[in-house]
C-alpha cells in the first residue's frame, strides 16, 4: 500500500467513513510506517482542536446561493450517452452505498418515510360519523433537522421551523401533538446544543408524559453538551422518588457524569432517597473516594444522617 493513498484516507479514517477492509489496511500500514503515523497523530490533533469549536449553522442566504450553484452545475454538466441512462449498474451503486454511510442512511430514511406514508395513505381515521383522513404530521423520517424551537412569551404557544426538502414551520401550544413530537425529535436528533436545549427546556413543562420522560433520561444519559443535561434533570427531580428508572439514571449521572454541576444537582435531587440501598452505596463510594471536595463533603453530611444498618 503506498503512503500517498493511506495520507489521503487519514481523514476518512478518523471520521469512521472507510470500508472495513480499507481500515485494516491502512492500520497494517501505520503499524510500519512511521511517517503515516505521525501523519495520523498531527490529523488527530487537528481534528480535536476543531472540535473544540461550535459548529456554525448556515445562513438561509448561503444554503439558497449554494442549492442555486448545484442546480446549475447539475444542468451544465456532460451527460452520459443514452445506453449509460438506461443502464442501472448494481455494483457501482452499491459500491458507492458501502462507501458512504450517509447515502445509505439518506436511502434508508426516504425508504422508512415513505413506507409510513403509505400506510397513512391506506388507512384513515374511522369515527362514529364516517371515515376523516388523519391530519398530516411531520414524521421523525422525514425530517432532517430542526431549524428553531421558540416560545412565545406569557404563553403555552410554540414556534418550530423545521427542515424536510425545504425549512416548514409548525405553530401550537405544548398539548398539540406535532408540537410535542418535534421536541421529541429536536432533543434527541438536532446537530445544535441550543436547539437542543430549548427543547428540552419547553419538555420539562410535562414530565408527566412518559414519552417526554424518556426523551429527558436519554438527555441526561447522552447529550454532550452539560447545559442540556442540567435541563433535562431538573425536569426529572420530580420522579426520583416514585420512579426507579429516573432514579437509576440520575443516580448513574451521580458517579459517572463529566460536569460537576450534573453531579451535584444529581447529589440534591438524590438526597429524599438516601436510604435506598444503591443510593447508600454510592454516596459511601463518593464519601471515601471521589475527587471532588464538595461532592464527598455533602455525601459525608448525608450518610450521617442515616440510622445505622445492624
């Protein structure tokens, strides 16, 4: 293997973008290259320096300009001759699907959207005075991205523009069911933290829907951003008692969460529980060992204030 195709590949290697074999390859390369290697180090370096930096979003004028340019190109570009037109070539095409994990999810999510569509299609809402088409909704499949979550100010209505083919916008109160899939959808999905976050802000509002609380647990579980994750568990403090999977996620961010901040709201919502045995546990562990002066100082004041176990 030459080292200009591995430098080349250095990237797509790091972003988890090569094929299977291809990695292997290039790995056995590394192994006995040392300039690829060093090649890989600087690359990993450069790539944690610009992941230290918020990503930019693209303004509507620039995605307008830039979908204008691509259509030109597309008119302007040579075509094939008519034999190539109608000729499908199904290992080209799967070539370019084992190469580019994007296209496939895009391929995927048409096949999934389009599939749900269909069943919307074949089967209508029946009521007692006839059959009513279900009122369109946006389908997490078909969406690819929200754009902005907004509440409007002294009330319970909620603006979200949203990105299918084109940014739509959808307008109703915390009740209404597109409203709240969208937030669903925002808190899990959406590529910014702040988007994110006011999503999560507005779904603390109702906690009380199981599928809201789950969309908080698996925020406090995975989202990288720390603000996101502070959201998300002061919208759960209500459920630590009553609900045990609230309670072993919090619990979880208690021990293992990078923030302090996450930690110590986890520490205080933990607290009316302290006599549960997993908690006692970790608040011991934390008492002994943990590095952080305020954490173990607070779980020393709570132990104390349990009975002794004989």
């Amino acid at each position: 293997m030459k080292c200009d195709w591995v430098q080349e590949n250095i990237l797509l290697y790091i972003y988890n973008e090569l094929a299977d074999d291809a990695r292997y390859e290039l790995e056995q390369h590394l192994g006995r290259c040392p300039e690829c290697a060093a090649e890989l180090k600087s690359a990993r370096v450069f790539h944690s320096t610009l992941s230290k930096h918020p990503v930019a979003e693209p303004t509507p004028n620039l995605l307008a300009a830039s979908r204008m340019r691509l259509q030109e190109a597309l008119e302007t570009a040579p075509q094939g001759g008519w034999w190539q037109r109608l000729t499908f070539d199904p290992a080209n095409w799967l070539r370019q699907v084992r190469f580019s994990p994007a296209l496939a999810a895009a391929i995927f999510i048409l096949g999934f959207g389009g599939g749900i569509a269909t069943m919307v299609r074949v089967r209508p809402t029946t009521t007692d005075i006839g059959t009513i088409p279900t009122p369109p909704t946006p389908q997490e499949a078909s969406i690819t991205g929200i754009r902005s979550v907004l509440q409007e100010p002294g009330s319970d209505r909620v603006n979200i523009k949203y990105d299918t083919v084109q940014t739509q916008e959808a307008t109703g109160n915390l009740n209404d069911q597109r409203i709240q899939q969208l937030l669903l959808f925002a808190a899990r999905n959406n590529y910014s933290s702040g988007v994110r976050m006011d999503s999560v802000d507005l779904l603390t509002q109702k906690p009380d829907d199981t599928r809201v609380r789950e969309a908080l647990m698996y925020s406090l579980k995975n989202d990288t951003n720390p603000g996101v994750r502070l959201k998300a568990i002061e919208g759960l403090g209500s459920y630590v008692k009553d609900d045990k999977n609230v309670r072993n996620v919090v619990l979880n961010a208690l021990m293992a969460d990078s923030n302090q901040g996450v930690r110590i709201q986890a520490l205080l919502l933990l607290s009316p529980v302290k006599a549960d045995s997993s908690v006692r546990a970790a608040l011991q562990q934390l008492a002994q060992t943990d590095q952080n002066q305020y954490i173990r100082s607070q779980a020393r004041t709570v132990l104390a204030q349990l009975p002794e176990i004989d």
